[in-house]
C-alpha cells in the first residue's frame, strides 16, 4: 500500500512547492539572528565626508615644501579638532590644526602629517608644530566615497544577520530592519502512550520528546514553533486540531500515527481535508514512514513517533522548506565526507543514518557511530554532533572506507547531494 | 607609556580572573541554546518497562516450540494493546496479544514476533494469528534499563542545549532545566564624534555601530548584553556612568577613549576607581590600544572605537571571559590552517587580524583577504567569515602560505593557539 521513494525524490517533491515568505520590520538591536529581506545598501558614500584617517595635524602641503631635518618649518596651531567636532575657519598655508581620527577635514587644509613625525613647541605663548619633512598634497586624507560609494550593495539579501552586519546597518541608519517573518510551524503531537513532561510516569507510556525537540529544531532553522500539544486518539479530534493547525500556520508537522499500527489517523486526515499526498513512505532508515502533503499552499509534514526517525524527517524535509520561506539560499545540513573509524556491516535496502560523531584530527575528517544505534534510544540524539549515510543497497561498511556525513549543528550548505 | 605585551598574554591576564557565574531555572520550552549548569541524569531506566520494539504479536515461547511453514501454530487474539495502554489479563499459552510498537508486554507473555511473520485469520468467530516458525523465549522485547541506567549521566555540565538533547531532557521529566545564568555584559560608548542610528548626519560625525555590534556579539556568544549609550565627553560623566554599570553587570565594555587622542577618560577612570589595570596596550593590528582592568572581580574592557579592532578585542578577551563565566569548556574562536590566496607584503612589528573569506575546496581550506583591509571599513566585517591571523616581526607572506585562521562563525574551539 506504501510505496517507498528514493530521499531525492522526496526532497524535490517537497521542494516543488516552496515559496518565499513575507517580510517585515524589527528594530536593529532585535535584528541579529533574523534574515535580511532586502538587500543592503550604502545610503551614504564612506566616508561621507574628507577625513583625518590618523591623530596628526591638518595642513596646507605648500607650506612644507622645503622642510628637512635640519630646517623644519614651524606653522602656528590654530585650533584643535575632535573626532565629531567641525573647525569652523580657512586655514592660511603658516597655519595647521591638530586633527584626531576620524575628524573632518578643515576648509583650506589639503594633508594630513602623523602625529608621531612632528614635535608640538611653544613659543610667544603661541603653540607651534614642528615638521620635519615635505607633506604631499593629499596626504593621509580618506576622501569622500574612497572606500564605498552611495547606492553599493554591501549585504544580499537572504543572509543571516551576524554582529559584523549589525555594524554595517547602524552605519548606514537602518534603525528598522527588513527581515523575513519566520514562518509558524505547527508541531501537533498523536500518540495515546505520550504523557506531558511533568506527569508522573504510568506504565507503557513515555513522556513527548518529540514536540520539545521540534520546537528547538524549528527555532534553529528560523521558524516560530507553535505548541498544539496532543490530539486525543481519535480520527475527529486529530482533525480537528490539524484544521485549527491549517489556520494559523505556514507549516503543520504532525508526529507519530503514521506507522502502520492501529491507531494511526492521519492517512484519513489528508484524505477528508483533500490534502495533495506527495509520499507515505521514504527509501531510508529511520523514518521510513514519514509522510509529506499538501493543502492551500501549506505543508503538512507526518513524522514518525520515534524520535531519531522525527528528528531525521524534519531536517531533511521541513527544515529546506522552512529556509527556503525565509529565502535562504543555503537550505540543506552540511554534507562532508569523512572516514569511518568502525566496522558497520549490517546490510540494508534502504539508505541509513547513523548517529554519530565527527571530529577532525590530523587534517581529516573521523567518523564514529555513537553509542548503541537503535532508534529508540533517544540519548544518542544528545551525544551525536553528525549522521552518518550509508546507501542503501551496500552489504555494509568498513573502518576505513570514505563516507558521507551530515553536520547537525553546522551553518548548513547550498546542496542536498 | 604604554607598553604592548603579546596576544597570548594579555589572554592569560584576563583569563587569570574568569570565575564560573550562577546557575538559574528556565522552562523545557525556553531552554533550547542555553548552557546546562548541571550533568543531566536519566532519572528512569530506559526502557522503563518491558516493551515492544515491533508491531506484532506477544505470546508464550513454548507455545510456538513445534511451529513450522506445514504445520502453523494457531493462538488466539484476545487482546490489542495501543501504545500507550496496558493489557490486564495474564496470557495463557495458547493465547496471543496483538502489540503496538513501544507498548508494553502483558503478563504472561515472554516473547514477541513481528507482525510480517503472521497472518491473522478468522474461525468461529474469533480471531486467530498463524505463526509457521519458533520464536525463542525473550525474542523481540526491550528490557528495563537495557538502552540506560538510572543514574548515568546523559549530557555534561556545560554543554549547549541542542534539539538532540532538549528530547532528551524531556524525555527525563526535566520541566525546569538549570541553566547558567547569561552573564551581564555593559557596553558603554564614548566618542562625542557618535551618531544615534535614527539622528540625521552631521558634518565630522558618524553613526554609532559598535554599540548594536558588541550587543549581536554578546548574545551571540551567551551573554546579556545591558546598552548604557553614549556618553558626554566629560570625564565626570564617563566615571559616573562606568560606577552605574559596574553596579549592574558583571563585565563592562567601553569603545572609543582609548587612543592618544586629547579625549581620552578611559585611563583616568580605571586610575579614580582604582581598578587593577591588566594591560593598555596588545601587540596587535587592529586593536592595540585595547586595555582590561578588574574592579572587584569585575572586568572591564576597553575596546577600540574603530570597529574591526572593537570586533577583534571583544573576540580574543571579552569573548573567552564570558563563556568561563558561562562554565563552557569551548572558549575561544576556532583556529584552522589554511592556504593564503594572494600575496600580503606588508610588514609589521605587531601581530595582525587580516578580515578574510575562507572556502572548502577540494579537500583544502583556502582563505583570501575581503576587500580592502582598512580597519576602518565596516562593510568588510559584514563579508569576512574569519579573521587571517599573521604574526609579527615577518617579512609579510605569499599565496601558497599556509597561515593560521579564526573562524568567526563557528561553535568556537578549546584553545586560543
């Protein structure tokens, strides 16, 4: 009844019917983290005005024409200019001011001489600047737009906000920021075993991790998730809930109810709503049974009860969908090729993940199986920082072979394969 | 005056001071990206019953001692048990127990067989499953305690909560997790030359961006960052300001003042409160007029108001200082090696931090510097993803070099060199 596809094939179906979400605006001290919406642009040539790229003295670079070590020329200082501040005269060529980083240039002045090349003396009861060499015209002046003009693109859009590009929006005056909405994932969890976190445990149940380890994961990618908590085990509350879901957000992740035991709902959920079913069952273990849908332009995504397997499917299926809605161009967890450390020579038709750790030792990228590799055993979702994927169709694997690794807790990469 | 120590060192002298901050409680649902202030323990075997791992069939061994393809065992069904929920009777030997994946085995019942070896069929009105091969005592159940102890510990004091781990988490009955408490990191401006992000632009001034990029740093890495502004160019006003956020925070960082230009209170004020000054001056580009001082087991951190050399000084000394305080054994930004891509023929007695791009390609990590380093472009911040570490006192370096690299956007490494 379930026909299983190849991870590709599931991927790009789901890929199909991705859209860019919306955008809108936070302040800039809320903005890192988010991801731009627009590109963004220089509103102001850098700098935007003629300045002093040293603390030194402005001058008229003729009046230093003929200075040496043995003749110096003395120009009188009028003035002193602070970072910030404006020096409102014309300097005359027996004239300098003292100039700090990064302040304007004066009117008159064409150079700038280092601090460090001059000697400050007085003389009169009048402050004098002794300088020892001929200054260029032009000298050690940063002029208007040498380092960006007005209207460059200095940051595309799709990033990821980090600290640097905070710095480039506050010089640029984007006290709002256009950034993506994040898209609002539902996380609706089925299962008459699951008991609430703070229950006290009762014999053949198990308290939900799932929803919990969703809600981290749909955070990580960008998404804003929302609790709906458990559906009662009936086909008409589970629609109910997913109908209500269907409403308020972009994305609708369902977990258990989708293996092939008695009480499993959400076939006829997809089926009573009119749901476009794009796969039931994925060439891969764990999360064989992993089950994707459409309805009204939003995804409905039916994950496994088991969380390795809940895990697996959101990474490979929701979070590209969910990177996408935020116009991110790197959409997929990292792929790296590293080398196994362990025999692993259980056959198996489909494609495997494997939990595992990654280091990096002697220029190489290790890989070793974490723990004891059942996916039930929801504590090596906690030690493993990679999965390793074995394809399937192989009679397995040994220490020393090259193998494909997904990074768990990378960036994340441009390609799926 | 002031006299430049090495990198390394003026790490050590901060470091010397770090001390690990308080723990506090959040809930399971906020804890996602916060550090764990204590090891967390299964506080239950797993599995905590005796359960199924398959859909199939529980039944008695014995039972099925004589099975084979020609002569099927026939039990009768007369139960199902969902996960979830719990059979009452107690199985006799020639009865069988339809069984959910993860349920638990009814009494009696010492064996499972999976529901693909089976055929239920219909006789009289009751139901029966055919079993045509032996099934050995214990087959296909998951003991308590088999994947885990109670007690053992599952995740170490330290670590950042993960997806992986917040299932685990839950899956203990963790409602409230501890965490560290996110240190209180003051950032304090100073420079009259400063700009609100939101203010018009005036002649010789700039807007403030370091303020917006420390805070973007500061979350990043853990912290909570407290913005105190700008203030007046006074040294009163700068004292009384830095006694306000030693009051509040835990670390305080000022920009700007800390130059040798006219305008500087920084010195002064570490002099007034009589903090314990560690050094003034790091034998680096960008940043060598970076200082720290303690002041009653608080830090104080005086960074450059140029903002890479702000970016460079809060990533090797601020940066460390807090994650200590965060009990992370990770502390500093990963070092790799990689190959340069141009020439860089600059000389310099101090070490440098070149703004550059790093790439994988072809088994190789190549770095290239990011546009024009002046450190006083900022969009060169928003573009580089690491910083190219060139040590002093070199003739300068050539493509083909490999050099040493800190990547800026990575989960960070255990070591500084």
């Amino acid at each position: 009844m379930r026909k299983p596809i190849p991870i590709d094939e599931a991927i790009e179906r789901v890929m199909e019917w991705c859209r860019e979400g919306e955008k809108e605006y936070v302040s800039l001290e809320q903005c890192d983290g988010r991801i731009l919406a627009e590109h963004v642009e220089a509103t102001m040539p850098i700098p935007w005005f003629d300045r002093s790229p040293y603390d030194g003295y402005a001058l008229v670079a003729d009046a230093t024409e003929r200075a040496s070590t043995h003749a110096p020329v003395l120009l009188e200082v009028v003035g002193t200019i602070g970072a910030g501040s404006v020096w409102d005269g014309t300097l005359a060529p027996n004239e300098a001011v003292k100039i700090m980083t990064g302040a304007a240039i004066p009117n008159g002045a064409n150079a700038v001489v280092m601090v460090e090349l001059t000697k400050e003396i007085e003389k009169d009861g009048k402050r004098f600047v002794q300088i020892k060499r001929k200054v260029n015209e032009g000298e050690n002046i940063s002029r208007v737009g040498e380092d960006m003009k007005q209207g460059e693109i200095v940051v595309e859009k799709g990033t990821v906000i980090h600290p640097g590009i905070v710095a480039v929006l506050a010089t640029f005056g984007y006290d709002r920021v256009p950034v993506m909405k994040k898209p609002k994932v539902a996380i609706i969890s089925t299962g008459s075993e699951l008991l609430h976190v703070y229950e006290p445990l009762e014999k053949g149940k198990i308290r939900n991790s799932n929803a919990y380890m969703l809600q981290a994961q749909i955070r990580r990618v960008g998404g804003e998730p929302i609790l709906f908590g458990k559906v009662a085990d009936t086909f008409e509350h589970t629609l109910h809930v997913v109908q209500k879901a269907l409403r308020e957000a972009d994305v609708v992740i369902t977990t258990g109810g989708v293996s092939v035991g008695d009480f499993d709902y959400m076939p006829r959920v997809y089926e009573h709503l009119g749901a476009k079913l794009l796969f039931n069952k994925v060439a891969m273990r764990p999360g064989s049974v992993t089950s994707a849908a459409v309805f009204e332009n939003k995804m409905l995504f039916g994950l496994s009860g088991n969380p390795s397997a809940c895990y697996v499917g959101f990474e490979l299926f929701a979070r590209p969908f969910i990177k996408a809605m935020l116009g991110q161009p790197k959409r997929y967890l990292k792929k790296v090729q590293a080398v196994l450390q362990k025999d692993f020579l259980k056959p198996n038709p489909f494609t495997r993940f494997v939990r595992a750790n990654v280091s990096y030792d002697d220029g190489m990228l290790h890989v070793e199986p974490v723990g004891k590799d059942k996916s039930n055993i929801v504590s090596s979702l906690a030690q493993a920082n990679a999965f390793i994927v074995l394809p399937g169709g192989t009679r397995g694997f040994q220490a020393g072979n090259r193998v494909d690794v997904l990074l768990l807790h990378d960036e994340g990469d441009n390609v799926w394969s």
